[in-house]
C-alpha cells in the first residue's frame, strides 16, 4: 500500500513523511534523496552531461529500506549528508529534468516498494510514478516559510546557508519542477491539498495519519 505526499520543495513533506511513516508503522521513501545521489554524481562529473550520461550506466543508485527509512546507496556505499550541501541543491533541478535520470529513479522506487507499505514524498509520486497510490496529498507553503523552514534544518545539520540564497534556490527549483517537460510538478488528480504555511508541524502529522487510519478501517 503507498501513501504520496507531494510538493514543491521546502513545503515540509520530507519531514512530515517520515513521522506519517513512523506513527503508522509503515515505511518511509525519499525520492529526493535518489536524485541528490544522481545529481552528487554529476557534480563528480564536472558538470558535463555527456561523462554523466555513461555514469548513469556505470554506477548503480539503490533504495536501502533497512530500519524502515530507505537511504540511498551509491555502488553499494551510504552517502550520508553529502548529498545535502547547497551544491547539490543548486543543481538537482537540472539533474532531475533529464528522462535518463527520471526513468533510473522511477524504476528504483517501485522495486523499493513491492514489499512494504510506504508513505513515500517527491515531486510527481502521484502523478506519474505511483497514480494508483491509495491516498495522495499534496503539501504547500508560501516561500518565505519554507526557505525560513529549509535554513533551520541546514542549521540544525551544522550546513552553512545563508537565508537569501536560499530563498533564491527554492524559487528556481520552483520554476523548474513546474516547467519542465519530464513528469512536471503538478497536485496529483484526487490529491488532498495541505496548506503548511500556518500549521504546526504535529498539526499536518496528525492530519495526514488521521486520514491514513480512515482508509485502513
């Protein structure tokens, strides 16, 4: 059974994904997680698109689904907090626009899923990847809040940030996700809208579990 939570990034679905997945029991996918690993490469690339294209070949990006939050592993290998530098973030957008990348990552999610159920996050769960999902949600905030939300949790990992490149960083990847042709950011159909922006953080857990336990009763 798959739950998706989607939005646009910094909206709080990550975060509240997991603690939706550790109330209910279930387990948790980060999709954003799979292409920070792709796009890590990338960047170990040089930036150039065609090095990377034969690393999409040659390394093997996988979902670890072991204590029930899966982590992506690169060749085997954690990757840990690399992943999350404002280098990545800058760049992820791009990474994730290109379809080799997408169709890598849609086809890991869905092995990752056949055996668990999952409250799983990203961008176009319920819209492309899992349209079937039982439940769809689908998170938003308004800017401000979320690069305000996004500079505490780097904060909190001990990642420098500033506040305004921040800020700058989600209203491009806003722009991205919602133009690009592969699998743009759109509210999934049947989707429930959750507004983010004055909630507090127990409040949309507690919304979300809710309606999970609804379906299973």
């Amino acid at each position: 059974m798959i739950v998706t939570i989607d939005g646009p990034a910094g909206s709080g679905k990550s975060s509240t994904a997991k603690a939706v997945a550790k109330e209910t029991g279930w387990y948790y996918l980060d999709s954003g997680s799979l292409y920070r690993t792709w796009t890590l490469l990338y960047i170990m690339g040089g930036f150039d698109k065609d090095v990377f294209l034969e690393f999409l070949d040659n390394h093997r990006i996988t979902l670890d689904a072991g204590g029930g939050a899966t982590e992506p592993l690169l060749n085997g290998e954690r990757v840990g907090d690399e992943i999350r530098t404002s280098e990545v973030s800058d760049n992820v957008s791009a990474v994730a626009a290109m379809p080799e990348v997408r169709r890598k990552v849609d086809e890991e999610m869905k092995r990752a899923v056949k055996e668990h159920n999952f409250v799983a996050d990203g961008r176009d769960l319920g819209s492309v990847v899992f349209p079937d999902a039982a439940l769809k949600f689908y998170m938003i905030a308004d800017l401000q809040e979320r690069a305000k939300r996004r500079k505490r949790e780097l904060d909190e990992k001990g990642i420098e940030a500033d506040y305004n490149s921040i800020y700058n960083n989600l209203a491009e990847r806003d722009r991205a996700d919602s133009s690009r042709e592969a699998a743009p950011l759109v509210k999934p159909d049947g989707a429930i809208e959750v507004d983010t922006t004055s909630m507090k953080f127990e409040e949309q857990v507690r919304f979300i579990s809710e309606k999970i336990q609804k379906v299973l009763n």
